[in-house]
C-alpha cells in the first residue's frame, strides 16, 4: 500500500465527528470509497473495462498482486 492510505487514515482521526472506533472505522472506509470513486473518474480512459477499472484502483493505492 502507498502513502495515500495513512493520509486517509490521518483525516479519518481527525473529524470531529468520530467519537469511537466504530465510527472512525466507518470514516476510513467511507474515505476509501470516496478515493476509489475519484480514481475511476479521473481515468483517462472515456469507455473502460471492469479490469481497467480494477488495474486503475490498484495503481492508486499501489496494491500488489
């Protein structure tokens, strides 16, 4: 995994809204999503596949395989 899952981990810890581990637990993944849906918006490819889609995502977060 890259850097860009601790900055979503460090501004989960940060909302004011998060009062317990349940809750900063939801923010992280709500964060994930959010960052995964912005990958795929971002792609340059107009018309993709599901597995552009997948090598896109995994490009972002730098998960190996």
């Amino acid at each position: 995994m890259n850097e860009r899952i601790w900055e979503l981990w460090d501004q989960a810890k940060l909302d004011p809204t998060n009062e317990d581990a349940h809750h900063l637990v939801e923010k992280f993944a709500e964060l994930i999503v959010r960052e995964c849906i912005d990958t795929v918006l971002d792609s340059s490819v107009e018309y993709t596949t599901r597995p552009q889609v997948a090598i896109e995502i995994k490009e972002h977060f730098g998960v190996e395989e």
